[in-house]
C-alpha cells in the first residue's frame, strides 16, 4: 500500500490553516496592560486544584492578582479561545442574611494609567441563571468600580453586561452550558460592546472616562466591605487594553483573543481539498496493485 507523500499532506494542512484560521497576532499600536490566562501561565497549574495564591500577568503591566477564597482550576474551555487549556472556577454562595462569609475571587489593588483608548475583553460560562447576591450583580471582571468611576464585565439577573457608573449595557443573555466571549472597548466618547468578536452596538459615552486602572478584580466586587456581587462560573482569558486612538487610529476587533469560525464555503474548499487527495490515494494504490 502505497503512503500519501508529504507534499500532499502538506496541501491538506495549508488548506486547514488558511480556511480555519490561526491564532491572532497582537498590534504593536495596543498596549495589552493586563492580560490573565487563570492557568496557562500559573506555575503547576492543574484541573482541579485550588488557583495558585497569585495567578499571573502575562502581559506588560506584570500586574499579578492574589486569591481570596479557593478559586479551582478547571479544564473547561471554549475551542475559540486562543491557545487556552485552563480556565478558572469560582464557586460562591451567599451566607445567612448576605454574602458568603469567605468569598471566592481574585483582585489587585496595585495602580495603571489608561490612555483615551481603553477596554476589556473576556471569556465567560455562568454557571447559574442569575446571581447569589441580593443586587442581582455578579462581577466577572472589574476595572476599578463599575458602579462609580470604573468598569466591568457582569452578569445582572439573566444577562451579560457591560457596566461603567450609571451607563449599563446589556450583550447577551446567560447560558449556562456555553462560554461567551464579550468586550467592551472606549475610544474617546464613543463606546463599542462586542459578542463573539462582532461589534453589538456602538454610542456615545454617557460617562466621564476612566483614567486610572486603580484595581482589578474576578468574581467579586471589592469596593464593597462585604465582597459582595459574587460571580458563579468560569471565568478565562481576560485582557485589559489600553491605546492612543490618535497614534493607533481605529480599534480592530482582529486584536481579541477568539478564533474565527470558518465560513461554509471555506468547509466546502476544505472537503474538497481532502477528497481531491483521497481520490488521488486511490488512483495510485490502483494502478500499483495492477
């Protein structure tokens, strides 16, 4: 029996990696200030095992978050987040008569600067259908407060939002057996809110911009003394980005950490391709049993 030569071998993988995409290069003119993988770069991080005391910043600000509570490794994660193994679980109840009495959450308190351009991207699978918290909030991921000066990624009864002081936006309705990815990003007044990598909506910012990253937390609001606005679920692959919209000009969606899904045609060029060299096996493995 004859073997499929590498050059055809070669024709049916450059097919694949040109019809389903590859991971995203990052644009030197975006500053990725934060960027938690909660596991792909934490030290002997496994499935199943307590998050480490600090999970790491892997991007330029070196801006690590320290654990509260007992966050677990997980490896549940979507098939489009780039280049992920792990993600993080964070499991809270709340306690008699409010939050839970040892939250489960990440945060730092540690200070960035933002530029005019700034957002927040990430990958989240709630795993409950609206929020422990008597506020109906639940932080996945804050820049500051969401509620005053800051903002953030939640979830508020059964729905994804975007909250930045009094401005509230709603993405996307919870599921709880699918991840999501959602970003928010603000260039000068202009606010842009993203599902899947696709722009959602676009307005005019109906709040002061915010110009210090003063904390970051996952899974809980830390500007409450109670740690409140618990989050259930996973949370991954959280970045916080900052630019000069002047000096970088537009923003592109390409910069999120999400894989593209192939369209039908490219599939069908691809089954085309792999049939094509099939067939070509077969012609071949004929005429050498002939």
């Amino acid at each position: 029996m004859m073997n499929l030569q590498p050059r055809a071998y070669g024709m049916v993988f450059g097919c694949a990696l040109c019809l389903l995409g590859s991971p995203v290069a990052v644009g030197s003119a975006v500053v990725f200030g934060d960027y938690y993988r909660l596991g792909d770069d934490d030290p002997g991080a496994a499935a199943g095992n307590t998050g480490n005391a600090t999970t790491v910043d892997s991007a330029l600000w070196r801006l690590d978050l320290g654990r509260a509570g007992a966050p677990a490794y997980s490896a549940d994660t979507s098939s489009r987040a780039v280049g992920s193994k792990l993600s993080m679980s964070f499991v809270n109840s709340p306690g008699s008569g409010g939050p839970a009495s040892s939250p489960s959450y990440y945060s730092r308190t540690s200070s960035a600067s933002l530029q005019t351009g700034y957002g927040l991207e990430t990958w989240v699978k709630s795993s409950v259908l609206t929020p422990v918290d008597s506020s109906g909030y639940a932080v996945i991921a804050a820049v500051g407060d969401p509620f005053a000066d800051g903002f953030g990624i939640l979830q508020h009864g059964s729905n994804y939002v975007v909250r930045a002081g009094t401005m509230e936006k709603t993405l996307a309705p919870v599921s709880t057996d699918k991840w999501i990815h959602l970003a928010y990003v603000r260039t000068f007044n202009t606010d842009d809110f993203y599902v899947l990598g696709a722009l959602l909506d676009e307005a005019a910012s109906s709040t002061p911009a915010t110009t210090l990253a003063d904390t970051f937390a996952l899974g809980a609001d830390v500007f409450d003394a109670q740690h409140s606005d618990l989050f259930n679920g996973l949370i991954d692959e959280t970045r916080l980005l900052t630019y000069n919209p002047l000096a970088a000009g537009a923003f592109s969606p390409a910069e999120f950490l999400i894989s593209p899904v192939p369209e039908p045609s490219s599939l069908l060029l691809l089954g085309c391709a792999v049939g094509f060299i099939a067939r070509r096996r077969a012609r071949r493995e004929f005429w050498n049993r002939s």
